[in-house]
C-alpha cells in the first residue's frame, strides 16, 4: 500500500508540473500540446528509422542502468515466434528516473556517459 501510495502521489507531481489541472480546451495549452505531439513524432522517425535499431536502445538502456552492489549486470533476450523480451538485473527506478521520462531533454543519465 505504501509503494501505490508513493506512485500515486508522484503522478500527481508529474501531472502538476505539466499543467494537467489546467483547461484542456484552452488555446495556449491545446498549441503546446500539438508542437510537443509533433516534435516526438518526428524525433521517434529520425532516430528508430532502422528496423533494428530498437534492439540496440535497449542493449544501450541496460548499460546504462544502475545496478546493486555487488551485482553483475546482465542482460538476457528471448525471441520467440510470437515475442522478444529483453530482462536484465537492474536496481530499477528511482523517482528522478520517473521524473525524467516525462520530460524530453532531462535525463537522468550524466553528460560524460557514452
């Protein structure tokens, strides 16, 4: 109960931050949402323009992932007729992590990562 407590207050931050109390029908915000929608629209066809290129992401992900201490990482794929599933032994996520997919431009990752 404490962790779906936790997750939801930290929705409720996120939709904060982003004015989701605020008027969907106004203007402004309506403009926003369509630049914002058409920006990650265009930057997912430049950079996933390769077939495969999604499976090298998720290579990437795992890499950068922060693991317990002690631990060594690994990274296992299973590919089967109807899936491929992609299972590594990361800490998980934190609530910058969260916070940080709901933002384009403000990773969690450190600049002088690869």
């Amino acid at each position: 109960a404490d962790e779906a407590d936790a997750t939801s207050r930290l929705c409720d931050r996120v939709g904060a931050m982003y004015g989701a109390s605020e008027s969907e029908a106004s203007g402004p915000m309506r403009e926003l949402r369509g630049i914002t929608t058409f920006a990650i629209h265009r930057l997912a066809e430049e950079l996933y323009a390769g077939s495969a290129h999604f499976v090298l992401e998720l290579v990437q992900n795992a890499d950068d992932n922060d693991y317990p201490a002690g631990v060594v990482p690994e990274l296992r794929v299973e590919v089967t007729p109807a899936a491929i599933r992609f299972f590594n032994n990361e800490a998980g996520f934190s609530e910058a992590n969260a916070l940080a997919l709901c933002s384009i431009g403000r990773s969690t990752k450190r600049a002088d990562d690869p």
